[in-house]
C-alpha cells in the first residue's frame, strides 16, 4: 500500500542540489504543498515517489531522516516526524524546512502524513497576514455573506449602543484574567488599558450551529489550536499586493496611510513574505488582495469549494 504526504519543506529542496543524491537527474520536482504519493521507502535516506495529479514521472526524495540531518533548523523535529511518516502507509504533506526562528522549532518536520476525505463542512475559517493587510475589512464584509465572527471578551466598559454578546461580552478585569490563567483563550492581549480575547468556547459554540462558519483573524502561532479535526480550519493566508497603482491598492482595504507611505508598504509586504515562508506549509489557500470585494468573492468560493470537493487534511484529523 503507498503512502500519501504533504510536502513542507519548499521547492526543490537544497539536498537535491548536492552530490548527496545519487543520480540528479532522477531528483524528483516538488513544491510545498504537493501531495506526494510515496512508493518505496526501501532506502533510509532517499524514497521514491510521485507528485499527485502530476505527469512528471516518479523520482527520488531525501527521507525526512536525510532531509533533518542536512537542514540543521529542524533537527528538534525528528522524533515526531519519524512518528508522523511510519503510522501507516498513506499520503504525506511538504513543510518549508528553512524557517526562521520566529517559528517554532518543535513543529519542524519535513513531510506531513495526510489523506483524502470525501467532502465535508469546514467549521472554521482562519485568516492570517501582516499587520495592515486588510484582514479585518475582509473579515468584516464577510460577514453580510456568510461567515460569523466570534464576538471578543473585554475587560473595558461597554460604549453607549454597545449590546453585550454582539461584538464583545463585557466582563470584569478580575473574570477575565481569571479565564486567561485557565487557559480558555485562543489569544489574548491588551489595548489602551483593557483587555480583549477570543475565547476558544464562543468559536465552539459557531461551530455548533447548523451553516455557520467562524471566521477568525489571528497571529500564526495559534494554528496549533485551530488546524485540528475539532476546528476543522481552511486556513487562508491574505498576501499584500505587491507594488500597486495607487488607486488600486486603496480599493483593497489597506490603511490610508499606509497608501501614501510607500515605506509602510514596504514593511507589510517584507512580513507578509516572512509569514509565508515561516508559515506557508500551514496554508490551504493564499489570497492577495489587491481589490476587496474581489478577495471576499474568492473567499466565498473557496469556502463552498471546500465544502463539496474530496479534501487532503492531516492524518492526525481521522486517526
């Protein structure tokens, strides 16, 4: 039986470039995200495979034992990929192995086991990017279609026309620092005195109800939580336009200022780059978004796509 994985480490990974490979020309050509359907495992070091859905012929891939010991950022990563890969004979997924360390080292791995389901409901929809990207107008458009935000916890008193249960469950600074330290926040943090969270039981509670779908704007490090069977998260990167006519950038929901300032541009497009390398082996979709209401239809559509078309998900969701 062959087994099925996801490429994570990015492109054609550098061991391929060296005289480790015994033949070069049999390197197999692969990107992260690529399905790969692995059909011999024979040599420790060097699998042989196929790309899914792909007429390229099979060929040669380090091992991820090979691929941790040539990359040194991800040798704190061997023992779980080495339990991830070995389960059983299926499909894997391909992570970017050259991570800044911005990332977080234990999730290092170079090959994700997953495999094919038949379609089903997405419950979650997470959307990651820089600061200033315009995740928040997005998110707020989708709204009107069909998506429901959880609403925040806040420390801060309610404003005049403020509902509690709307946008925000007003609580005590005491309750909320309460809740924090018993860990039921997916985040947390503070502004202007008061704090404010997500908690991981409001998005539970969106999840229960019959056609909804969470959607939640968070900083990449709380995917662990959310990129679960529990969640059942499509995990949407939104990518900064890159160097845009002026009155195309404005029409995408970026800041004013950051419109006319070509050096904050400058900034969200350097992160969203470093986002993408660190996280981009996490991401289902990557949008840019050059226009919003454009984005938002694309959303829509990936959203209903993901919900009637067999999907790959982590073995770790069925098993």
């Amino acid at each position: 039986e062959q087994q099925q994985i996801a490429s994570t480490s990015g492109g054609r990974p550098k061991v391929l470039e060296d005289d480790l490979i015994p033949c070069k020309e049999a390197g197999l050509k692969f990107k992260t995200g690529d399905i790969l359907r692995i059909i011999s495992k024979d040599d420790p070091n060097w699998w042989q495979g196929s790309v899914e859905n792909s007429s390229l012929p099979p060929g040669l891939l380090p091992s991820p034992e090979l691929q941790e010991w040539y990359d040194p950022f991800i040798h704190s990563g061997r023992d779980s990929c080495a339990r991830g890969t070995d389960c059983c004979n299926g499909m894997l997924h391909v992570f970017n192995s050259s991570l800044p360390a911005v990332f977080d080292r234990l999730d290092l791995v170079s090959y994700e086991e997953v495999v094919q389901l038949p379609a089903f409901n997405r419950k979650t929809l997470v959307l990651l990017g820089a600061n200033g990207v315009g995740r928040r107008h997005i998110k707020s458009s989708l709204v009107t279609k069909m998506s429901f935000p959880p609403p925040l916890d806040t420390s801060r008193p309610a404003k005049k026309g403020e509902e509690d249960g709307e946008s925000y469950y007003f609580i005590s600074h005491e309750d909320m620092a309460k809740n924090i330290s018993s860990n039921e926040f997916l985040e947390y943090g503070s502004f202007q005195g008061a704090m404010f969270g997500t908690k991981l039981e409001t998005i539970r509670e969106i999840n229960q109800e019959r056609g909804k779908i969470a959607v939640v704007d968070i900083e990449p490090q709380a995917l662990k939580i959310l990129r679960t069977a529990e969640f059942a998260s499509l995990v949407v990167f939104i990518a900064a336009p890159s160097t845009t006519p002026t009155n195309q950038v404005r029409e995408s929901g970026l800041p004013q200022v950051l419109i006319t300032g070509s050096e904050s541009l400058k900034r969200i497009q350097k992160e969203s780059d470093l986002l993408q390398t660190a996280y981009g082996h996490w991401f289902d979709l990557t949008l840019v978004n050059n226009e919003v209401e454009e984005t938002v239809q694309k959303l829509v559509e990936a959203i209903e796509s993901a919900c009637t078309t067999p999907q790959w998900v982590p073995v770790s969701w069925v098993y």
